[in-house]
C-alpha cells in the first residue's frame, strides 16, 4: 500500500477486554498476533475476580 506523502502509516492497536478470561486471553492474543502482526495487542483486566496473568 502506498501512503501519500505528508499522512503517516496507519498503526493498529487491538483492544481485549479480560473478565476472568485466564483460561482463554492467552488464545486470543495469539490469534489477533498471528491475522494482526504489525499490530499492537492490549489486554486489559476488567476488575476480574480471577487469576489473570500477563501475556508476553
């Protein structure tokens, strides 16, 4: 894709909502990583009573 001069590259960012999501973010993450490379993946914990844990 060729961008106009003077209009910065589109960047992506992937917002995923964590409820108690342990069991499956990790899954989630990779599927957007891998139909989404360049983009960046944010998971955010939605005041879980679970044990979320971060994903590299």
């Amino acid at each position: 894709m060729t961008v106009p001069r003077g209009i910065p590259p589109l960047r992506i960012a992937v917002l995923v909502p964590g409820y108690n999501a342990a069991a499956t973010v990790g899954a989630v993450v990779r599927n957007f990583r891998t139909a989404l490379p360049e983009a960046r993946v944010h998971v955010f914990d939605n005041n879980s009573s679970g044990a979320d844990t971060p994903v590299p």
